[in-house]
C-alpha cells in the first residue's frame, strides 16, 4: 500500500476541541487537508477552528457540534457530513470519555455511557462514512483505543472494554478493507497530559474523596503532551502501520501481557506504585505515562 497524502483531501476528527484532537486538527492542516472537526465543547471547538483557520488560511475547516454519547444525533450529523463531503479521505475516530470506579461501584448506565461514546460511536461514524472513504483513493481510518485496550487493569472495566472491543473492531475492519487499499490504523497512546481524567465521571458508589486522591496522584503521570502524540499518529498513518503503540508506558505494557497474560496485573500494580501512581488504577485516564494519550475529550 502506498504511502498516505494528506494534501488536498477532507479529514474528519472527533474529539477536536482540545488534547490530542486539537493537536490532530493543527497537524492535518500544516500537511494539507482540509478539515471536519467534532466535538460537544462548542466554545473550545470554536476556538480551535479559529486558530487553524489563521494559521492556515488555505485550509476548508468545519465545525459540527455533537454529543458522542446520544447515538440519534451522532448518526444525524455522520449523515449530514457524507452529505457534504461524499469523498472523505482520513477518518480519525479520536473522542473518548472516562468513568472512575469499580465494577460494583458503577452503575450499568454509567458503564453503558462510556461504551456508547468510546465504542458505539467510532462504529455508527464508521459505517456512515465508510462509503465516502471508499470513494477516495487511498483513503485512511484510524480509531484510538487506549493502553487499556492492551491491558486491563482494575477500576478500568468499562473503559478497558470499550477499548479492547475498538481494538478488535479495528484489526478486523483492517483485513476486511486491505484489499480496497484503505488503510487501518488502532492507536494505543500511554500517559498523555489531556482533559480527559479531570474530566471523568466518578461512579456512584465511589467516595469522591479516594476518587480526587487517585486522580491527584495519576495525573502526575500524564506527561507528555498532545502534540507529539497526534505527530506520532500521523506518521504512522503516512507509512500505513496497521498498530501505533505511544511511548514506553504504551510499549513497556503491552511487552508485559504478551510475556505474562496471565499475570501482568500484580507486576504492574506494583509499577504503577514504584512510578508515583495511586496504589489501585486511576480514575479513568487513558494510560499511565508517558506517551501521549488518544483523545482528549469527548466530542
């Protein structure tokens, strides 16, 4: 498969009011696309367009104000936008959100809410659009699962679901699509300094106090900022790799679980201890440390 061109082509990107979507959206215009940008944040999203806009006044940019989590106005808005641009050439399925507990410290609508943004949506984007990436030559899709679509730590069960379900929806589409000469691309980022765990929901049976605790203490761990994430993203998409892991707290993980899948959880508890990090996993970030993480915000 040839290198990917993002000159002159439409790139669609969720979660683009800020984090890693922001940092995507900035990326993708000074290499020459032009831009669909989604988020819930009308202001951030906003200001985002802006920014590009002035940065890059040759660039197309739009802007489509959507809650990820109401599945109706997600499939309105996929509708509208293959409407408008029926030849679409890099999908970025970027938006997630986070919930902080334990499964029995969660509620099923608590869990749901996650699964519906993180993994529910990516999909109904994806179908709807499918055709339009389909239309262009050479076209791209890339969903950022997370760490924790690598491994699945405690307090993590909804999040790591959503994410290894977006994993396993990716790898298979990437063998469905090969042959069209679409790439795929599954982004696993590690620790990444975005909005997305002071953001997250805390789960109705969990003490706020443990909760800001844990979230204190892990966000010392979110590190490396947005901007090298979304470059080591869209290199990968240039060279077409069908997997980008980010950083050593992506990598060094996923080395884990390959060599002790049955057992990984003890030994990286004890990591995470040793590193800074609250003794059982963190309210709900995308990975501990180091890399950049995949989506800032919910879109």
């Amino acid at each position: 498969m040839r290198s990917f061109d993002f000159t002159a082509g439409t790139a669609v990107v969720t979660g683009a009011a800020s984090g890693i979507g922001e940092a995507l959206a900035h990326g993708l215009a000074r290499r020459g696309s032009d831009l669909v940008l989604l988020d819930r944040d009308g202001d951030r999203l906003d200001a985002v367009a802006a920014a590009v806009r002035a940065a890059h006044p040759a660039r197309r940019v739009e802007t489509r104000l959507v809650d990820l989590a109401d599945l109706c106005a997600t499939a309105r808005v996929a509708e509208e936008i293959r409407a408008r641009h029926p030849r679409i050439r890099l999908l970025v399925n970027n938006a997630g959100v986070a919930l902080g507990g334990r499964f029995d410290e969660i509620t099923v609508d608590e869990f749901h809410w996650v699964i519906d943004v993180n993994f529910r949506a990516p999909v109904q984007l994806t179908h709807a659009l499918l055709p339009a990436l389909r239309a262009e030559p050479g076209a791209h899709l890339v969903n950022v699962s997370s760490l924790f679509g690598l491994i699945a730590p405690a307090g993590q069960t909804a999040y790591a679901a959503s994410k290894f379900a977006l994993r396993g929806f990716t790898e298979a589409l990437r063998h469905e699509l090969v042959d069209e000469g679409i790439g795929v691309t599954s982004v696993h980022p590690g620790g990444v300094a975005t909005r997305i765990a002071r953001h997250a929901r805390i789960g109705s049976g969990v003490a706020r106090e443990e909760f800001e605790a844990a979230r204190r203490q892990f966000e010392r761990l979110l590190s490396i900022p947005p901007g090298r994430a979304a470059e080591v993203i869209l290199r990968g998409v240039r060279r077409r790799r069908g997997r980008v892991l980010i950083g050593w707290s992506a990598t060094l993980p996923d080395l884990l679980a390959r060599v002790a899948p049955g057992s990984y959880g003890r030994l990286l508890a004890v990591g995470i201890r040793l590193a800074g990090g609250p003794g059982r996993p963190a309210p709900a970030t995308r990975a501990p440390a180091a890399a950049e993480l995949p989506t800032g915000e919910v879109a």
